[in-house]
C-alpha cells in the first residue's frame, strides 16, 4: 500500500481577524489516495478555499496537521513548502489565473521551469493534448475562458504532479463548456495517476469523481445515502 498523497488531521482554521474570530474549518479530517479523483462539494463560505490554501501550504492551520505524501506541511519550512508547491502540486482556479503578458506557451513553460525540469518539446504536446494546437502563441486575451482554462490545466498537468488541487475550475464557465473542462481535467489525471480534488458548489462535478465529500460549516463528511444525485 502506497502512503496517501494527503492525510489532514482534525484541521481547524479560525481567522484571526477581530474580537470574535471567525471559525472556517472545525476539526476536519480527509485522506485523498494516490489517482484518486475527488470532488468536494460545498455552499459559499463552507470552508472549502481554506482547505485548498491550507493543503497548498499558504496558510496554517490553527490546530490539526497535514501531511503531503507523508511529510508534515508545518515541518518543511518556507522553502520546502514552495519547492513542494511548484513540484508536486497543480493549482486550477476560478479565474484561470494566466499571467496576462505571457503567451499560452509561455504560461505553461514557466511552470515546468520553476518545478526544475521539462523542454519545451514537451509544451507542444500538453497543449495539444488540451486542443490548444497552434493557439501556442496566443495571449491569455486572444483566448476564451474554456480555452483559458484548458492553458491552466496544462500549466497544472505539464510537470506531473502528484496532486492537482482545482478551485471552482468551472465557475466562470457556462454548463456545456465547465462539463468538457472537467471531463478533460478527471480523464487527464487519471491516465497519468495524479490525485485531483476537484472543490466546487456545482454538483455536476460529482459524476466524474470516484469519490464525493461534502464541506459542511467547516467541517468534511462523506456523501450520505439519499443525497440528491445532482443533474
Ligand atoms: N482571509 C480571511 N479572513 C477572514 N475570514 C475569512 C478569510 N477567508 C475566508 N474567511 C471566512 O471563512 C469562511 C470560509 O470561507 P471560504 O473558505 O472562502 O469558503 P468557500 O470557499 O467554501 O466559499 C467564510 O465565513 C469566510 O468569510
Ligand atoms: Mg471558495
């Protein structure tokens, strides 16, 4: 058995921002296993972007840890937690997140620069790969948000993370468009054995997920039978 990619234990995040606080995670606890494909579903302001922040190690959590293919967050430094950020883990988000002065081939390149490794060879293909052949040249402004949205899951896919961590990946995306993004994204990871945690409050994402967790007031509980099956 293979150690799993993430292990968050009793997580609690509580915002330190004025007398009261604010409480965005209350002892959560989740494994996400090596190629496996998640969803997390969860309404607006359940906590599920601070789960992301804390997984990615940009934040800290106030009680609890989590371990990142077996090694604790809170014990690799600032550094270790970058290195681990650029080399193991992809990041999708809402608003695509694409430098603007850079072209789609450029946005995905820098990302296998800072992870150490790659050609540009290898650019070519992961764009094609997401039908983006011979808009290699274009800027983020010259594409639309699903072909936006296809750099930012080769950007993410490109240097073979052992997890992709994708925010809201279809939610600047109509119905039909958001589907083709998470039907590529799910299929992609799989093919190559990358764990993906797909956090959404659209429960269509739940039908190409081999797995389905719901973000309650902070707090991560399996899908229970009878739960709507979404559309
Ligand atoms: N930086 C922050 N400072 C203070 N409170 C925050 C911050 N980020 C999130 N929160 C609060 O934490 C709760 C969870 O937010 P969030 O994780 O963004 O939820 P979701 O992504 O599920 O919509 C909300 O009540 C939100 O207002
Ligand atoms: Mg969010």
């Amino acid at each position: 058995m293979s150690s799993p990619v993430i292990r968050v234990v009793d997580l609690w995040k509580i915002y330190e921002d004025g007398t009261e606080g604010s409480t965005a995670l209350r002892g959560t606890s989740m494994e996400i296993t090596r190629g496996e494909v998640l969803a997390l579903l969860g309404k607006s302001g359940s906590g599920k972007t601070t789960l992301l922040n804390l997984l990615a190690g940009l934040d800290r959590p106030s009680r609890g840890f989590i371990e990142v293919e077996g090694k604790n967050l809170q014990n690799l430094g600032d550094k270790g937690r970058t290195l681990l950020r650029r080399r193991r883990l992809g990041f999708i988000f809402q608003f695509f997140n694409l430098l603007p002065t850079l072209t789609a081939f450029e946005n995905v390149y820098l990302a296998l620069e800072l992870a150490g490794k790659g050609t540009p060879a290898q650019v070519f293909a992961v764009l094609a790969e997401v039908g983006l052949k011979g808009k290699e040249k274009r800027y983020p402004h010259e594409l639309s948000g699903g072909e936006q949205q296809r750099v930012a899951i080769a950007r993410a896919i490109v240097k073979e993370p052992a997890l992709i961590l994708a925010d809201e990946p279809t939610g600047n995306l109509d119905t039909a468009t958001g589907m083709q993004i998470l039907e590529l994204l799910s299929s992609r990871c799989r093919e190559s054995g990358m764990s993906l945690l797909m956090v959404t409050h659209t429960p269509m994402a739940r039908r190409f997920a081999d797995r389905v967790l719901h973000m309650v007031d902070g707090v991560i509980r399996p899908e229970a039978d009878g739960e709507e099956p979404g559309p």
